[in-house]
C-alpha cells in the first residue's frame, strides 16, 4: 500500500501553486473542519460559510505557515480564528445557542449508536464557555494532541490542558443526570 | 465511532469551498513568504521615517545634527521599529514579541533618563504631541496595512503601535529639548495614544486572512 504523502511535502508543492497538493489537504481537512466549525458555531450556514473563509485564508496566507506545530494545528488555527471573529462580530454569546438551534447539528448524532447520548453531549457542549469548548472539540473530538491544540489556539500548552480540563469537568456534570439514568 | 468523524455537511458547500480556493490559488500560484512581507513594511516604516526627518531638517523644525548627540536613544528607536514591525508581522515567534516589548520598555526609560531637566522653548508643549501624532500617520496607516493580512492579536497590534510611535519619538528626539517630564507627558503620551489606536482600529478592521 502507498503511503500517504506528508501534509508538509503537499504544503511545499502546494505553495508553489499546484492544485493537486491543495486538492489532496483539501480532501483530508475539509470534513473534518466543517464538522469544528459546525460545533463552534452552532449554526449550519454560517459555518459552510466559514469553511470557505477558512480555505481563503488558507490559500492567501500559506506563505505564513512555518512547520513547527504541523499544518494540522495551524489549519485548525484558522478555522478557530474565523469562528471566533464570526461570532464576535454577530455579537453573539453561548446562551444565544441554546435551545432554537439543537437541530442544526443533527446529522452528527445520527451516526452514533447512542443518538439520545450524543445528542445530550452536543447539548452540553453548547452551554461550555467558548475557550472550553474549543479546547475539548479540538483535543476529544478532532484528536489534536495538546502541543497542537495549544498552537491552534494561540496560547501554551500549560493553558490549553487547563481550558479542557475544565470543559471535561464542566461536561461530566452536565452529562451526570443521564448517566444516572 | 465518534461523533468527530461524522460529516454530515453538504457536499455543495464542500464543493463551492474548493472551487473558491482554487480561484483563489489560480489568482495567485505563487505564495509570498511571510519575511519578504515583514522586511518590506519594515522598509517601508524606515523610508517613512528617513522622509519625515528629511523634511523636518528641511523646514528647520528637526535638527539632524543632533543624531550624534544622543546615538543610544537614536540606536534603540530605530530598533524598535525595525523588530517591532518584524516580531508584529512574523507567525508565531512570541519570544520575538516580547524581545519586542522589552526593547520598547528599554528605548522609553533611555530617552526619559537621557533628558534630565531639559530646556524652556517658545513653542506651546502640546505642539510636541501634535507633530508626534502627526508624523506617525503615515507608518501607522502601513503598519495597519500589514495587520490586515492576518487574525488580529493583541500582542502584535501593541507591538506595531509600539514601533510606528518610535518614529515621532525619533523626531521628537531630534527637536526638542525639554525635560523628562514634558517627555513623559507629550511625547510617551503621544506614543501610547498611537499604541491605543493601533489596537483599536486594527480590531475593527476586517483582516484578509485568518492564519496566525
């Protein structure tokens, strides 16, 4: 089996404008992008928006990219900076979320095999402060490792463990009354 | 499975990123590395500079006779611009940033120490505010320029701010000679207005990219 080409040798050809490279990150990130983004905005069409800001900026600025923290954690970085600004300018707060839109992210839960579990944890990820939420979606559900979260977010290691941390916390008591039931 | 795995989004929208990225990448194959960027605004800070002194020694309101006179603070203003705009612009790097900071902490306490009492002028004290203020327009209209390509942060937008102020404190250096305290009042004064509107406007501006 061939192995797979490395983000870094895709991002050298890419920067050197050869679209089969972006083509091939743009197959391995984009699912996973527009599912953070759908989380961290919590409505469907402004985060399809948001992916193609994403991949804007991606292109524009892949002149910026240095390969210290991987290209993984620096597409992430920009995914996150976009949500956040999205949100900022929108004005809009975490308890803004909560109720009208639990159904713009339906099709996540009907893959899992506990649909009423799944729905309840993306209920409960809704009401973390958004610096959790971004620490957790990142690390739990996209599997960045800490180092790369951290980058993603612009902040240390130290802090970005801190950040999930309290969103596990703050989860398991959101979840505990269905795990009691 | 997890839920992380699950991409229940559409594909149209999947596909209308693609085909806008690639136009993107069609529009410009080539990417610019990010130190010709950073070098060619801090170029472009320093030519600004070069100019406002030049037409102040013109008009006879800037002495450049006086760089010789106090080289340590000349040295470290015109250090702060040049890292300052660079450690603004570069991806990551927050050591450089804070090399930045203390740079900026440094050259503020030089030219407050190397006034000492200073000398009476004619001219009303608020003038020196107002042409610093002036002459950083311009570097801070480039600095600003240079912000937009990518996701605002407050560290970099201090720092940028940071080094356009350096280029009224490098006229004010060589055109005026009160003391300390008219120094800290209108001159580091100025200096932080400058830093506030950098941060201000630079946050209200839309940037062109999102990448850190």
């Amino acid at each position: 089996m061939e192995a797979q080409e490395s983000d870094d040798a895709l991002m050298a050809r890419f920067c050197r404008g050869d679209e089969a490279a972006f083509g091939v990150l743009y197959d391995r990130y984009a699912p996973q992008l527009e599912a953070f983004l759908r989380r961290l905005v919590r409505d469907q069409t402004l985060a399809e928006d948001l992916l193609q800001t994403t991949f804007l900026s991606f292109v524009r600025a892949r002149g910026r990219y240095v390969a210290t923290a991987g290209l993984r954690a620096w597409i992430f970085s920009i995914a996150a900076n976009a949500g956040r600004d999205a949100l900022r300018r929108r004005g809009a707060r975490r308890e803004d979320a909560l109720g009208p839109e639990v159904g713009n992210i339906g099709g996540d839960v009907a893959v899992m095999s506990d649909p009423p579990m799944a729905r309840a944890i993306e209920a409960a990820l809704r009401q973390l402060p958004e610096e959790q939420r971004e620490a957790v979606l990142l690390h739990k559900m996209h599997g960045l490792s800490f180092p790369e979260v951290a980058s993603a977010l612009g902040t240390t290691v130290g802090a970005a463990k801190v950040r999930a941390h309290r969103g596990y916390q703050r989860l398991k008591v959101l979840l505990a009354p269905l795990e009691n039931s | 499975m997890s839920i992380d795995e699950a991409t229940s989004g559409s594909g149209s929208a999947l596909r209308r990123a693609r085909e806008a990225a690639l136009a993107e990448l069609r529009r410009q194959p080539v990417a610019v590395p990010w130190r010709r960027e950073a070098i060619r605004t801090v170029l472009a800070v320093l030519g600004t500079t070069a100019l406002v002194l030049g037409v102040g020694g013109w008009v006879s309101i800037v002495e450049p006779g006086r760089l010789g006179e106090r080289p340590l603070q000349v040295a470290l203003l015109i250090a702060l611009q040049s890292l300052g705009v660079f450690a603004a612009i570069a991806p990551g790097k927050g050591a450089l940033r804070w090399t930045g900071a203390l740079l900026a902490v440094v050259a503020v306490a030089a030219i407050l120490f190397g006034r000492g009492a200073g000398l009476p002028r004619a001219i009303p004290a608020i003038a020196c505010s107002g042409s610093h203020l002036a002459v950083d327009l311009i570097p801070l209209g480039l600095v600003l320029y240079s912000l937009r390509r990518f996701s605002w942060s407050l560290g970099r937008a201090a720092l940028a701010g940071a080094a356009v102020a350096a280029t009224g404190a490098l006229a004010g250096e060589l055109s005026c000679q009160r003391g300390w305290v008219h120094v800290l009042v209108h001159h580091v004064g100025a200096g932080l207005l400058i830093v506030a509107a950098c941060v201000l406007i630079s946050r209200t501006l839309r940037p062109q990219t999102f990448a850190p």
